[in-house]
C-alpha cells in the first residue's frame, strides 16, 4: 500500500476506533417510572396497532430509552424493551412518588410551547411562492421567527429571507389572530429571455397580519397577509403584497 | 504612763476604723448594693423580655445532621428526526432517465403525520430531437443539471412488521408525501408539485431503509408548448433516526 494512503487512513481507522468510546461516555442515566396502574402494556412498536406482547405490574418499574412522538421505548426490570403509550404513561410516578409529567401535543401545548415550524405558499407581488418557517416563542404571546421563501414569476424568480417578531392575540384561543412585523432582504433575478438580466439584493421591511386555527395533536393551519417596502436603490421605494397559507406543527 | 500609752493606741485605732468606713467608694473589694428599680423599668424589662422570647426560633429537639439530597430527573431523548440520502433513477420528460441523488431531512410530529425537506439531483441526457439532429445543443451542461427540493407532509399508513426467518422482526410501513418545491432546469426555475409513496422498513430502532416512487410535476413552455412536465422518480434509500 503507497505510504500516502496509509497516512491518509490513520486518522480515519483513529476515528472509528474513538467513535464507539465516545458513544460509550456518552451514555445517559435513565428515567425510572414505577407503574400504579394495574398494569402496563408494552407494543411491539410505536404505534397504535401493533401487538402487546408484554405487561409491567402495578409495583413495577421501568426505565425510558427515548421518545418517539407519542410512544416511549421502555426497559422492564427483566431487560425487556418495548414501546408504550404516553397515555399510558400518564399512570406512572417517579422514584419520589411524584406523578410522571411531559409535554404533551394538545390545546395546552398549542398555547404554551417552544418551538414552532412549518410550510407555507401563496403569492407575493404575482409570483408563486414557497416557503418554510421557524418562530422561537419568547413568551405565550410574542414569537420570534425567521421566514425564508423562494418566488417563481414569469418575469423573475428570487428568494426572500425575513426576521420578526409576531404577536399573538388570545394565544388560548383555538384560531388566534396576529400581528407581525420586522426586516428582510429579497433576491431578484430576472428571467434573461425578457429583460437583460441583473440580480438584485434589497433590504425589505414588512408588516403583516394573519390568522392561527389549532387542527389536532400538533397541527394548526395559519394564514396571513404581508405588506413589504423594499428600499430600492431608485428614489421611490417599491412596495410588494404577499398572501400565504400553510401547514404548521408546534413543539 | 503605759495606760497613756494605751489610750493614744486606743484613740489611734478607733480613728482608722472610723477612717475605712468613709474610704468605702474607693475600697475595690467593697461591693455596692443595687439601688432597688423604679415601677417604670420594671414595665421596660418585662417588654423586652417577652419581644426576646418571640424572636428567638422555637427550640429543636434534634438537629438533622443529613441535607436532602436533590433528585435530578434524567431528560427523555426525542428522537423523531430523520436524516438520510437515497440513490435511484429520474425519468425527466422529454429526456432521458438519469440516476439520481438525494438527501432527505423528515421531522416526525405525530405517530401518523411528518414533515420532510429533500433534495435531489441529476444529469439529464438529450432529447430525442437532439440525438437525431446530430450536432445539435438546445442546453448546456449547467442547463442539463436537474436539481430540486421540496417541502412536503407525509402519512405514515399500513403500519406492520416483516420478519426474517424465525427470530428477527422489524417494524416498517407505507407512507404517502406529498408537497411543494422547485426545479431547476433548463436554465430556469419552477414552480413544483410532488407527491408519491413509499416503504420504510427498521432493521434497528436507529436505521431505516426506504424504497420511494416519487412524481415532480412543473409546467414549462421550453420545449414548444406550454404543458405539463411528469418526472418520475424511483429510489432506495436509507435514514437515521437522532
């Protein structure tokens, strides 16, 4: 083997061999959850049709592996792995006797969460657009929230990126109004078979209002409308509207 | 003459005597009795006796000697994110089939519903317009490149399990997706729709394969008229689960 190859594969072989080390510090303490149900049904896998082959006794524990969506991958003192229900698990304590809380996705939760992403599309200034989201909740209310979308026309495609903040009215409310406002940048690039083509980056402010509707679990619907000024390089600003609706999930 | 002697004696010791009695303020052994209190401070003292007696902490009859030792709650990993890449094999219309790759990025929200952002890539070939024509180039190499993404809401249904051999079953089930995205192609980008369905099998609770069979549909008017473009696409790929 040519000496290149084998200095080449050192570190490669020192990484493989450090890898599983790692994994191994890496491991966590788990959570113990004792059973004050009758019993605790533990599936085959996570989901609601799949066979119980497997039941915890009141008295019992067991310790949680992870979490995938609604279902816990559980050990039993035995060492048998299973996957059991959050309703489930909602009959379980902790070594202190405590009742076993999580978060769970409901009204609650669509009221009061972390997280927040989603897909959305509409029109802006006559295009068609594409576009995903993220928002950071700062509290129940107020929303930080990064948009970055991509608009196909027929005279021009681009990108558009906006950074706000949104206000939620009656975030306990099913549909909750909005309002939003903030800054972004916007890409245009004109199409070359009409005009002679120059791309063009503008600083962008909007302000926006809209509409969230709670569907189940972790869904809700939301729409809104945008009203952008894009600072043009022209003396007159430009000024563009955008309507979009989409899918979004809380967490 | 010796009882003058005694009387000056006498005499002398008596005045000393008499003398100690008025040197008492000055005499450090001689103690001084307390004058006897007022009606006043007597009120005073009993005031702040009983102010003393309900400040002070009641007393303890034993002083525990371990702290409570604060139970720290292990966190539940979540791990309903799927990260993966997948190989296979685009028909573009109008063109040739062209191998494909992809990445894939699912964000698994409930035990039926995920959202996903792919990406692909491919090489298309020539028209057949271009093949019989000889020498002729409607695209360039840049223009030849397809590529696209989507944002899409897939369903997971048909949730079961397949086995091999006796002692090992593996959790799979079918999925639809269907979405919105981009093309870029023929020097242009479009407006897509996708949608398909798929087979996602788990060896382990970390690792899934897929099988997919996907259709990008864009409307461009490169080729003549303006209609309808089907792409098909097959793949197989494979995720992991963080």
């Amino acid at each position: 083997m040519p000496r290149r190859l084998t200095r080449g594969l050192r570190p490669l072989a020192l990484l493989l061999f450090a890898l599983p080390l790692a994994c191994q510090a890496a491991q966590r303490e788990l959570l113990q959850l004792f059973v004050t149900a009758p019993f605790l049904e533990l599936h085959t896998g996570p989901g609601r049709g799949y066979p119980v082959t497997e039941v915890v006794a009141r008295g019992d524990s067991v310790d949680v592996l992870f979490r995938r969506t609604e279902w816990f991958k559980v050990r039993t003192e035995r060492g048998v792995e299973g996957w059991a229900a959050e309703g489930d698990l909602l009959l379980t304590t902790l070594a202190d006797g405590s009742p076993f809380k999580f978060e769970r996705g409901d009204r609650e939760g669509f009221r009061s969460h972390r997280w927040e992403g989603g897909v959305l599309t509409g029109d802006y200034a006559g295009a068609t657009l594409v576009e995903g989201f993220v928002a950071r909740s700062l509290t129940d209310s107020l929303k930080f929230e990064l948009q970055v979308g991509q608009f196909l026309g027929n005279l021009s495609n681009g990108y558009v990126a906006d950074l706000g903040l949104n206000h939620v009215f009656m975030p306990q409310w099913r549909f909750s109004p909005f309002l939003t406002m903030g800054t972004g940048v916007e890409r245009t690039e004109p199409k070359a078979t009409l005009v002679v083509p120059r791309d063009q980056t503008y600083q962008t402010a909007y302000a926006g209002v809209g509409g969230r509707y709670y569907l189940t679990r972790r869904f809700f619907l939301r729409a809104e409308y945008r009203h952008h000024t894009v600072f043009t390089k022209v003396d007159a600003n430009e000024v563009k509207q955008e309507w979009k609706v989409g899918f979004a999930f809380f967490y | 003459m010796e009882s003058r002697i005694r009387v000056l004696l006498l005499t002398l010791a008596f005045a000393l005597c008499g003398g100690c009695a008025h040197l008492h303020m000055h005499w450090p052994f001689h103690r001084h009795a307390k004058p006897p209190p007022t009606q006043a401070q007597q009120d005073a003292d009993a005031d702040a006796a009983a102010a003393a007696a309900e400040a002070a902490p009641p007393p303890t009859v034993i002083e525990p000697q371990v702290e409570r030792r604060k139970v720290k709650v292990p966190k539940i990993k979540s791990k309903n994110v799927e990260l993966g890449a997948s190989f296979g094999e685009i028909s573009i219309e109008s063109y040739t089939a062209a191998p494909l790759t992809g990445l894939r990025f699912d964000y698994h929200v409930t035990e039926d519903f995920y959202f996903e952002a792919s990406a692909g890539r491919a090489m298309s070939g020539k028209t057949s317009f271009e093949t019989l024509g000889g020498n002729i180039q409607l695209l360039t190499e840049d223009e030849r490149r397809f590529t696209y993404y989507n944002l899409s809401l897939g369903y997971n249904f048909l949730p079961g399990e397949v086995f091999l051999g006796r002692n090992l079953a593996m959790t799979s089930g079918f999925y639809m997706v269907g979405g919105i995205g981009s093309v870029k192609f023929e020097g242009d980008h479009k407006f897509t729709v996708n949608f398909g369905a798929g087979f996602r099998v788990l060896p382990t609770d970390w690792l899934a394969i897929h099988i997919e069979a996907q259709d990008l549909v864009f409307k461009s008017d490169f080729l003549g008229t303006d209609r309808l473009r089907n792409n098909l696409e097959a793949s197989l790929g494979a995720t992991v689960y963080f």
